[in-house]
C-alpha cells in the first residue's frame, strides 16, 4: 500500500477520534479557529510516532508501515498508553473548563466508544471476507459513519451528562470498556485473525462487562436520587414544620375563638346579637386556600417548596394561588424531579410577571398521567415560539450566563419518562396568560 493509502487511512483515524472528543465533551467555549485545530493536532500525533527515517548513501527516506495498524494507528501497549495520554492532555488544554475528573471520565468515554467501534467495524468486514485495502480504510470509513450516527443520537448527550459528574463510579464505568479493549488488543497483538479466532471470548467479557456497567449505573443512580432526596428533606421539610406550626398557633387561636362564641352566643339577649357576635368573632380563623392545599400535599417535601417559592413570590409583590390535585408519589417520577421541574418553572414564572400579579399553579389526575401546569400573565406566544424556549441555551432574559437550560432540562425530564410538554395561552380574569405544563406517568 502506497504512502497516499497511509496517510487517509490515519487522517481517518484522527477524524473518528475528534468526533468522538466532540461528541463526548460538547461545544467547546473557544472559537472556531481553535476548534478546528483538534483534528491536524491529533492526525501529527497518529503519524510521527510511526514515521521510520532511513538512511541510504546519505540520502533520508521516510516510509510509514502500516502492518499493525488495520485496527488501530498503533502496533503496541505502549503506543496506546501514550495516545491516551496525549488525547488526555489536548482535552484538558480543549476543554480547560471542564473540571479534572470531567476531562479523565471523558477521555475514557471517547476511548471505550473510539476502540469499540473500530473493533466492531472491523470484525464486521472481516466476517464478510473483506482483504487488506477494505479493511484499512473500509472499517475506518464505517466507524466514521457510526459514530456520524451515534452523534445524531441522543446516546452521546447521555454520555456527556454521564460524564459531568465526575464520580469514583463514574471513572470506573467510563474506563473499563477501553481498558478491556486495550488489554484484549494487547494480548493478541493487535493481529486481526486473532481477535476473529477469539471473537465470542471477547463478546462475553464484553458483554459482562456491559451488564456490570448497567449494575453499576444502576445503583449509582440510586444513590444519586436518594442523596438528592435528603438533600431536599433537610432543606424543604422545616419549612413545613414552620406551615405546620403556624397551623397550630392557629388552631390554639380558633380554640380560643369558639370558646369566645359560646360565651357570646350564651349572653346574647336576641337571636339577631348572637348572629353578630358570632360573625365577629369567627371572622378570619379559618385556613387560607393556599394553607389547604400545601396541608393536603401528599409530599412534605414539594409542599415546603412551594411555600418556599411563596415567600419569595411575596418579596416580590407577587402572589401564587395553589390547586392541587393527585398524588405526586403515586407517580413514576421522583419527587426530586418534580421538585426541579417545579421549581424551574416557577422561577421563570416569578421573573417573568409584572408586580402585583398573580401566579397559578395546579395538578391533577389525567388517566395514567398526572398534569402540573403553572400560569403567569404574559403576552400571547405562538407554538413555535413556546418550543424556542426548550432548545438548549434559549433564554429571553438580557444576561445570558448560564440561563436557557431550565427548559431544556424539563424536556430532557420529560423525554426520560416518556411524557409531555404541555404550552398554550388562556385568558384569566381578562387577562392573557401563559401556561407550561408537564404530563407524567
């Protein structure tokens, strides 16, 4: 094969790897200019580790081998030890603003999805019968379109949120894959009749591996809701107790209130006296609305959350008036993540209504589903602009900062329960409001 074929074939080589980096990491806070120096960075460093220089009667010649290379652009445990390494650097100095463990879970990540599909490509056409030339740059054009295909999925927008926590948990799941891959290529010398030879050995620890990955993820979920649970306990449930205690002070109050009523009602001297006294006395003991309905929650949690966003609606000469019907536990969806999903649409609600107006938030049973709506005067928007508002990064606030992912955060939500969104206008009291909503099993 010809020095041309070489070269394509690790220019290829250098492009899955950079889309695999893209597609792990995301857009990068750089420019342009910079984003496209990932791709000549990464092709020198698949070619100058494997450029031979002889010399012959004073004169020097270069030539790129290719035998070791039908898989991957390196022949040993050495030369993918320092592409990792090197990969690792460039995604640290790419991706500088991404945290220390976000940079090593992510270049695991690109690393197990990068070997696994150049192995699979491979293997495929070599089961077909394919010959040298198809297989150097045969399985590196299909790995091309793969991971063309994975990026047009939402499985790398899975990985890159995976990846941005960071964890022990997370380190071991993002790492595993590459290394299997590594030691399976190492141990069978990067020969491709090998890996077909051991092909249903290396499926099952894959496979293994794979389902002790599902495990993991599992219980680290888990463990992440039940975290993000004690969490909002220890932050919302006092906040009940002060509801509750108000509640309290207030049937010490009534207790005192009734007692004050019979009295009246027994020195009354006419029916007509009594019947005043009585509405004197009984004016202003009962429970507000709103009071009911928090009381009525069957979540301490989302109750103290709302009384939470209550308060801060008052400083900011805004009222919410609650309906709340259906249980929130009954429901497939955390608690935790109807309490993120609340409360990123009452802070947009709060931020977005004029002083003195009011706030609805409401929820109730539809079929196997349940309905939270909230509405705030606004004027009329169209559908499109209403789905705007989910893309990533859409925000009609002045400052952008992090804004414009509260939304799309939902949609994701959304997404991951199979629900809906719910958007429309209505008309409240002459009024044109606003309403986004979600549907939930």
């Amino acid at each position: 094969m010809n020095l041309v074929t070489n070269l394509i074939a690790l220019g290829l080589d250098a492009g899955i790897l950079a889309l695999c980096c893209e597609g792990v990491f995301g857009q990068k806070s750089s420019g342009k200019t910079r984003e496209l120096l990932l791709l000549p960075i990464l092709f020198l460093l698949f070619i100058i580790p494997r450029v031979n220089v002889i010399a012959v009667r004073e004169k020097m010649t270069a030539s790129i081998p290719v035998q070791g290379v039908e898989i991957v652009p390196v022949d040993g445990i050495v030369g993918l030890l320092f592409l990792i390494f090197s990969v690792l650097l460039l995604n640290s100095i790419f991706f500088s603003q991404r945290s220390s463990g976000h940079i090593f879970c992510g270049t695991m990540a690109v690393f197990s999805i990068y070997l696994f599909v150049k192995c699979l490509s491979i293997v495929f056409l070599a089961v077909c019968g394919a010959g040298d030339f198809l297989l150097l740059l045969g399985s590196r054009g299909l790995s091309l379109g793969l991971v063309l295909l994975l990026i047009c999925t939402p499985f790398l927008e899975q990985i890159r949120e995976f990846v941005q926590r960071g964890d022990f948990t997370v380190w071991i799941v993002s790492a595993n894959v590459a290394i299997l891959l590594a030691a399976v290529l190492t141990v069978l010398s990067f020969d491709v009749d090998q890996i077909l030879s051991h092909l249903w050995l290396i499926v099952t620890l894959l496979l293994g591996i794979l389902l002790l990955d599902s495990v993991l993820l599992f219980f680290h979920q888990r463990r992440g809701q039940e975290r993000k649970r004690m969490h909002m306990i220890e932050q919302y449930v006092p906040i009940v107790e002060e509801l509750i205690s108000q509640v309290r002070a207030r049937q010490h109050e009534f207790n005192n209130r009734m007692l004050a009523i019979e009295t009246a009602v027994s020195l009354a001297d006419t029916l007509e006296e009594a019947q005043q006294e009585v509405a004197a006395l009984a004016k202003g003991v009962s429970l507000t609305p709103n009071d009911r309905e928090l009381l009525s929650c069957d979540s301490k949690i989302i109750a103290g959350m709302l009384f939470d966003k209550m308060k801060q609606a008052e400083a900011a000469n805004l009222r919410i008036e609650l309906q709340l019907h259906g249980l929130f536990k009954k429901t497939a969806v955390p608690e935790t993540e109807w309490i993120e999903a609340m409360g990123i649409l009452l802070d947009n609600a709060i931020e977005a209504s004029p002083k003195g107006s009011a706030i609805y938030i409401s929820s109730r049973k539809a079929g196997d589903y349940l309905e939270l709506l909230v509405s705030n005067p606004a004027p009329a928007m169209s559908n499109t602009e209403f789905m705007a508002l989910f893309r990533k990064g859409a925000t009609t606030k002045s400052s952008q900062g992090d804004r414009g992912f509260g939304l799309y955060n939902i949609l994701r939500m959304t997404e991951r329960y199979h629900g809906k969104i719910l958007t429309r206008n209505e008309m409240i009291a002459g009024e044109n409001y606003v309403v986004f909503g979600l549907l939930l099993p």
